[in-house]
C-alpha cells in the first residue's frame, strides 16, 4: 500500500508487488488493501494520527478474517504499563495500540525494535560531522544499541513466509553492542578513516533547531523524549532476536556507516565553503 502513485510505487511494482494507493485512515482503501490477504504487515511513520491508524486496520482486518498481523511497534514499550508512561505522545500511542490489538483477539505479533540506524543517526548526525567531524546529539554518557532498517526488514520478512510459530509473540530487535556515544563516535573513525568525536550537547537548543528544520511539533517532542530516554540509560537495551529469527548477525555501527560514508563525508563544495 502506498499513499501517492509516484516512482516509488512504481519501483515496488517493477519488483512485483501489487501496489494500491490508499490511506490508513480511509475505511475503503483498508479493504482494497486487505481483502484476500491471510497475512499482513502493518507499520506506519511517527504520526499524531497512529493510534486511529492501527485500530482502522485492525478492524478491516478482523472483518476479512486475517491470519496473522505483523505489528511495527517500538521497544521503548518493555518498560511502559498502565501505570508507567514516557512524555512522548507517540510512545503512548504505540502502547495503546498494542493494548488495542492485543484485546481485538486478531493473531498478533509485536516486532520491537529499538532506535533505527537509518530513521536517527544517519538523519540527525551527517550534517556535524560532515562539517566539524563531531557526532552532536543530546545523549549525554547513554548507552545505546541502535539498529539497523536491512535487519528489521529481514525480520519481518521471516516472520510473514511463516508467521504461524511467533503468534502472540513479541520480539525486540538491537543492534549487535550497547555503547555509548564516545564508543560510537571511534567507530564512525574507523569507518570514515578519520578522527571522529561526540559532542554532548542541551536538549532544547537542539529541539529548536530540529523545530527551525520544519519538523512537526509531534515528531520534534518525541525525539526530545528519546535524547531524555538515553540520557538515563533507558535505551541501554540488548537482545538476540535479530540473530535468532535470520541467521544472521545484526549491522554494527561501524559497518553502517562505513556503507553510508558518502553521506558523511563533504563534498569539494561544502570543504570550501567552511574554509
């Protein structure tokens, strides 16, 4: 399903998947979508509209009789119950919804990953350190245990060609070390062959600076949320779930961005520019 019929719907269909352009929260494209389907996949951006999103689809999919509903939710959530909460209002969303699907009787399972390699740091640290060679985050000595896209998506897709085991399951998914950032900042060194270092910096001129950027208010506060989290050690998180369900070892930092260097790296332009 995709929301706007461009070249990246066109991309999914050149790799042969039946693409249906539709919104989460339109009854009619739910069914469009989901009529027919034994077995889904749901995941949707931070969004304020999350929690109505995820009933919507619930609910269509109850109706069509699914088999198995693969939920993206966040791991955060291991340490959120009815009586314990976080400020971000996206948080909170995800554990209603888990509530929410876990009542509706549909087939679950809950896939849990923790901060993404792709959706953090290779956003919110490129600009530093293509500029000044420092990782500037508002982390404080957090330890964290990011993970990367590639491996989330190798566990969903083993979970949808057999999903029948891992019903009413749920799975958190880590990077393969816990560290915290000074760690993290040698092995960008290591994978950009030059010295990088972390730069602890405030939380709100950095809220005001990602707000300066155009992100929404919603998205803004629950990154805020996340710098807080980390600053006590909340994402200080390990778990084997990635190696267990593919094989497979998850990416280390120093191999994402070793992958990723051309985005970490200045361009001629940008050198001159800053000298």
């Amino acid at each position: 399903m995709v929301r706007n019929e461009d070249d990246r719907a066109q991309a999914l269909r050149d790799m042969g998947a039946e693409v249906v352009v539709g919104d989460l929260l339109d009854l009619d494209s739910m069914h469009r979508v989901i009529a027919g389907c034994d077995t889904m996949y749901f995941g949707m951006s931070v969004s304020d509209t999350y929690l109505a999103a995820t009933v919507n689809a619930a609910a269509v999919a109850k109706h069509h009789g699914v088999k198995a509903f693969i939920n993206m939710s966040q791991m955060t959530l291991s340490q959120m119950s009815i009586t314990e909460t976080t400020a971000s209002l996206q948080q909170k969303l995800h554990w209603l919804a888990e509530q929410a699907l876990n009542w509706s009787g549909l087939p679950v399972v809950h896939v849990r990953p923790t901060v993404l390699l792709e959706g953090f740091f290779l956003v919110l640290t490129p600009e530093s350190v293509r500029q000044s060679n420092q990782i500037r985050l508002p982390f404080g000595g957090g330890k964290t245990s990011p993970v990367a896209v590639e491996d989330v998506a190798r566990v969903i897709a083993a979970l949808l060609s057999d999903p029948q085991p891992h019903i009413g399951k749920i799975y958190h998914l880590t990077g393969p070390q816990s560290e915290n950032m000074d760690f993290y900042a040698q092995e960008y060194s290591k994978a950009l062959e030059r010295t990088i270092t972390y730069k602890d910096i405030p939380v709100e001129p950095w809220r005001d600076a990602l707000l300066g950027r155009g992100l929404p208010v919603h998205l803004v506060n629950h990154l805020v949320t996340m710098a807080d989290l980390h600053r006590v050690g909340r994402y200080d998180r390990m778990s084997e779930d990635v190696r267990k369900l593919t094989g497979q070892l998850p990416l280390s930092v120093q191999e994402f961005v070793r992958k990723n260097a051309a985005t970490f790296t200045a361009s001629a332009k940008e050198e001159f520019v800053n000298t």
